[in-house]
C-alpha cells in the first residue's frame, strides 16, 4: 500500500485523532502563528481541516485559506463542514505546490513533515511560494523524539516517518531562503518558524 493509499483509508476516522481535548492545544498553536486578518494562507496536510475553523477566522473574509492535501479523502472530508468561499481546497503534494511564487503569507505544516517524502524540496517548495516577509511554522503535537517513536509503534506505511535533525533543518531553511530560524523540541511540542 502507498502511503497515500494509507491516507485515503484513515480519512474517515482521522478526525477522531483530534477529538475535544486537544481544542485548547489546537487554539494555543494557532495563537502563536500570529495570523493577521485579510492575509493568505496555505495549511499543507490538511487532512480533515481540523485547522481550517481556526485559521478562518483569523484571516477572515478579506483573507484566503488554502486547504492542501495528497489524499482526496482527506480533501472530501475537509470539504464536509467547512464550506467558506474564502477556502480553496487543492489536492495536491507539497513537494510540487500548484501555487505561483510569492503569493502566500503564511504556511502552516501541521501534523504532516514527518510523513513528507521529499522533505527538502518540499521546503524549497514551499519558501519558493512564501511573499517576502511571510512565515512558515511546521508544527506537531509531541517532540522528535516521541513522533518517532509513535510512529515506529505505528508500523506499516508511517513506520520510518520522522523529522530531521535541527542542523539539517537549519540547512534546508536556509537553501530555501527563510530566516529566523527557530526550533522547539520539547514533550508533547514540536514547532518551527522560519521567515522569508
């Protein structure tokens, strides 16, 4: 099974990962991204939209919301109830955006980086479609160290899904032409920001 096969299977009961008592966590990251109404921005490895409420109503209807995934499934089950005509859902990798340079203010990766291919072009990728001055955050719910663990316990298609070491992320930042890198490796948090 490829693994994007794996994602279209898991869709349906995704969001069951995400249930009410990760709502406050969830909001707590979204405040540290600093959105700003009328903005744009992209959420690569949408899966479900479990951040889409959250980073809506931050840009508002002045702003833009793109909703991206590789699984169709995950794309469909986004779609169900969150229905805004200020978020556009792509079904698309990251690693080969469907997005002209310099159109977006910030890129949120939630969830998704570890399970990314391609991890350095998906970085050129997404600095090549950042505006000057915008932002990317790549964040997950547990440290590198216990992802890597969850996901080995995982088995299966996920199983060797991990992140890199901070010095090879620094490398690609940098290569991608973002900046004020920071790095956040803690128990139940892993987060980057990084400025183009």
């Amino acid at each position: 099974m490829s693994k994007r096969e794996f994602f279209n299977k898991q869709a349906k009961c995704w969001g069951e990962h995400y249930n009410r008592d990760v709502t406050s966590q969830i909001r707590d990251l979204v405040e540290r991204f600093g959105l700003e109404e009328g903005k744009t921005v992209l959420d690569v490895g949408c899966g479900t939209g479990i951040l889409l409420p959250y980073l809506s109503d931050k840009v508002k209807e002045k702003g833009s919301v793109f909703a991206l995934d590789f699984s169709w499934n995950m794309i469909l089950e986004a779609k169900k109830n969150r229905q805004k005509p200020y978020i556009h859902f792509l079904n698309a990798s990251v690693e080969i955006l469907p997005l002209k340079d310099q159109t977006i203010d910030y890129i949120i990766c939630f969830a998704t980086f570890a399970h990314v291919t391609d991890q350095k072009k998906s970085i050129y990728e997404m600095g090549r479609t950042l505006k000057t001055g915008g932002k990317l955050f790549i964040a997950h719910f547990l440290g590198k160290e216990e992802l890597a663990e969850h996901h080995r316990l995982a088995d299966g298609e996920v199983e060797h899904d991990t992140l890199p070491d901070d010095d090879k992320m620094r490398e690609m930042m940098k290569n991608a032409g973002l900046k004020d890198i920071v790095i956040t490796d803690q128990p139940n948090l892993y987060l980057v920001s990084a400025k183009k």
